[in-house]
C-alpha cells in the first residue's frame, strides 16, 4: 500500500456530510480521490466541500477508473450491503455505517462475502471510539475491576418512524437506533448468550422496553431502551443515554455518552483508619475547553481508524467489523421476538 491512503466515498446524504465527511481531512495522508452518489449534484456538493477529485454516479465505473485502498459508504442498509459486495467483490475493504444490513441474513451474507473474497469490512459503530466508552472499557478490563458481573443502560428518544422499508416502529428503532446500544453492550460485556424482553407499549410512537440479558462470562445485564422520553416535536435531538459497569468492589458510569465516574476502594489514612467514605470517585467532566477539537461521539475516531487499519493493512479489532454488524442484529431480533412473544427467553445465535 502507498503511504498515502487512497479512499472513496460512496453517498453523499445528511448523516454522512454531517458526521464523517468532515473528520476526512483531518487523517493524515488520507486522499479523497472520489465521491459517488447517485444525486449528482450532492456528489459534487461534497468532493468541493470536502477535497473530493472526482465525482461518479456508478459505483462500478468508479471502481474501474480509480486505484482505491478502501471505500466508505453511507446510506440506507439495504444500498450498504449491495454496494459492499460489490466493492467487496473488487477486494477492497469497506467502512460501512449502522446497521450493516437490514436484517440478520443479510448481515451474514456481507460479512461472509468479504471472507470469501479475502478482504474485510468495519461498521461504524462510533460509540467504540467516544472517550468516555473508551476509557470506561479500559476500567472494566484493568486487573483491579476484577471483571464485569453487571451492566446497566439506558437509551431513551423521542418517536422513531418507520425506517428503510421497515413499519414497525418499534422493529424499526431497534433496528435502526438501538443497535448502537447492542453493539456497546457487546463492546463492554463480549457475547450475549440469551436476552429476555418485557414491553411497555402505548401506541406505535411511544413504548418502552426493559430487556434483561445474560452475557457468556455468567455477568448479567439489562437494558432500558424506550421512546417516552424524547419530545414528540424534537425526537432526534432529546436523546438520552447512560451506562454503568459493576465489578468486584467497584464500578464505573458513563453518561449522555461523555461523563465518566469511577467508584473504586478508597484508600486507608496515613495510619491505617478507614477512611470516612468507602469509595473515592475520579471523575472526567470535559470543560467546554479541554473538548474543543475533540470528537466526543467518536466520528472522528472511526473516520480515522478505518483509514489507520488500511494503512498497517490489518481488520479491525478495536473496531466492529462485518461479523461484529451481524451479532448486533442478532440481538435485535432476539429482543423483538421476545418482546413480542410475552417475554419469553430467547437464545443469541453463536457463531
């Protein structure tokens, strides 16, 4: 591979322009040789916004004019997966955003056909590279937590509408939103052996969801996931979210995505007295300051990481990659099922 780091982007919609787009020049010796959309003139909107060289609307002519080391692409799943088998297919890596397709088989079907074709592709699960995850994942792995024994979250908007073809709305939300939350669940805990779901449902817009879960390692978990929240006028933007992570003797809690708290042991006096408070809190509260320049939602560090894994010519571990997309999913499903069959246990598939 060249030291510059040849890339295209595939789409060129609200959610890329806004979110990944601008992080591109900040990853040294990346080179946006091409933007392609189908709407040309947003292509061309976004190769002079962003540096873009050249502008397509077939991905196929883009793939046999330009000399390319990987590919982002954004958009609806099922463009996502059509498009990633294709550039798959010409054995180039791909980013690809949440989910990585619209259902569990389709997941599968990408993810296999970079094996089969001897390449990989990485899903932007961006929660994997927000500071505050990522710190909190350091906490949880250090030999003093003594390991995860639970986990809680909470992941709470407005109403979700109907999603990529997809009308049920709550089906929709835990496709669409909530696979973020599944893929942090997995980030902090590993796999899920089985999930169990109780529904609170108003109407189509307005239900919650209180799912416990049982990770592989015998930690145990539950999620409150729910649309009752959120301003109905405002949805995408009344979004709220926390997790804590409980071990042996202390924890670690993270909320609205950027605020970390660590409970650990607090340490005797300078005579050996107990101190008035068993645990001592370290918190990390970014001032307005230390966050200027700093992606807290973690864009940028996904942007970049992709970029980075091409570069030293490895898949993603720090980041999910195709299987990883597919495991998300698989909890989806699970917790549909369950939530909509009376709360019944049911099994995550292993791979």
């Amino acid at each position: 591979m060249s030291q510059t780091t040849r890339v295209a982007f595939v789409g060129a919609g609200s959610h890329a322009t806004r979110a990944l787009y601008p992080h591109l020049h900040e990853v040294p010796d990346l080179d946006l040789v091409a933007v392609c959309d189908l709407d040309r003139d947003k292509a061309e909107r976004n190769a002079r916004w962003f540096g873009g060289r050249k502008v397509y609307t077939d991905v196929g002519e883009m793939l046999g004019s330009e000399q390319l080391d990987g590919v982002y692409i954004c958009g609806l799943p099922q463009m996502m997966c059509e498009v990633g088998e294709q550039v798959l297919a010409a054995g180039l890596p791909i980013f690809v955003e949440k989910p990585s397709a619209i259902d569990v088989p389709k997941a599968r079907e990408l993810a296999q056909a970079a094996e089969d074709n001897s390449v990989w592709g990485m899903v932007a699960f961006m929660k994997r590279f927000a500071p505050a995850y990522v710190e909190a994942r350091r906490i949880v792995g250090s030999p003093e937590f003594g390991g995860l024994e639970m986990l809680e979250v909470r992941f709470a908007q407005g109403p979700y509408p109907p999603w990529a073809g997809i009308d049920d709305t709550m089906l929709a939300m835990l496709t669409g939103q909530s696979c973020h939350i599944f893929d942090l669940v997995r980030f902090m805990g590993g796999d899920v052996e089985w999930v169990q779901a109780t529904q609170r449902y108003l109407n189509a817009d307005r239900f919650g969801l209180l799912v416990t879960l049982q990770f592989a390692t015998g930690a145990i978990g539950v999620m409150n996931l729910n649309t009752l929240e959120g301003a109905e006028e405002n949805p995408w933007v009344d979004i709220s979210e926390g997790l804590r992570c409980t071990g042996l003797g202390e924890s670690v809690q993270v909320e609205e995505m950027i605020y970390l708290t660590h409970h650990r042991p607090s340490a005797p006096d300078r005579v050996g007295n107990p101190r008035p408070f068993a645990h001592r809190l370290d918190g990390a509260r970014p001032s307005w300051i230390s966050a200027s320049g700093v992606d807290l939602c973690g864009y940028a560090g996904e942007v970049a990481y992709f970029v980075q894994c091409l570069h030293e010519g490895h898949p993603p571990d720090q980041g999910a990659d195709l299987w990883d997309g597919a495991k998300s999913l698989e909890l989806t499903e699970a917790i549909y099922a369950s939530a909509t069959h009376e709360g019944e246990r049911v099994s995550v598939p292993v791979r």
